[in-house]
C-alpha cells in the first residue's frame, strides 16, 4: 500500500495542534491552518531535492542523527 507523505504530513496537523498554535501564535486558527497547507508542500519539496544525491541525503541522515537542526 502506498503512503501519501504529503497528505499523512498534512494529517499530523489536527485542529488541536492547529489550536495550539494558533494560540502560541496569538493568530487565527484559520491563519495558521493556511500557513500550515502551504508550508508543508515547499518543506518536503526542499527535502525532496535535498536528497537527489547520496552525498546530500548523507549529510541530512547525519544532521538528524546529531539532532543539529539549526
């Protein structure tokens, strides 16, 4: 069975953790949603061709490994 890592990513954003942010945010909940649904397409997009060649997706493995996200 195929995943659709776009729509499982988009899922992960329910409307409690839309809520909290929104909170954390001091924005709408409407605001954040639609800053959410854009964000994650242009996200993974990045990875997507971050990851192209071995030695990027190394680098990438690695910084999740050292959890150095800065």
């Amino acid at each position: 069975m195929a995943i659709n890592l776009l729509t499982y990513l988009k899922d992960q954003f329910t409307p409690t953790v839309i809520d909290q942010l929104s909170s954390t945010l001091n924005e709408t909940p409407a605001n954040v949603r639609q800053a959410v649904d854009a964000a994650i397409p242009t996200v993974l997009g990045g990875l997507t061709r971050r990851v192209e060649s071995t030695a990027d997706a190394s680098d990438l493995i690695n910084m999740l490994r050292k959890g150095t996200y800065s």
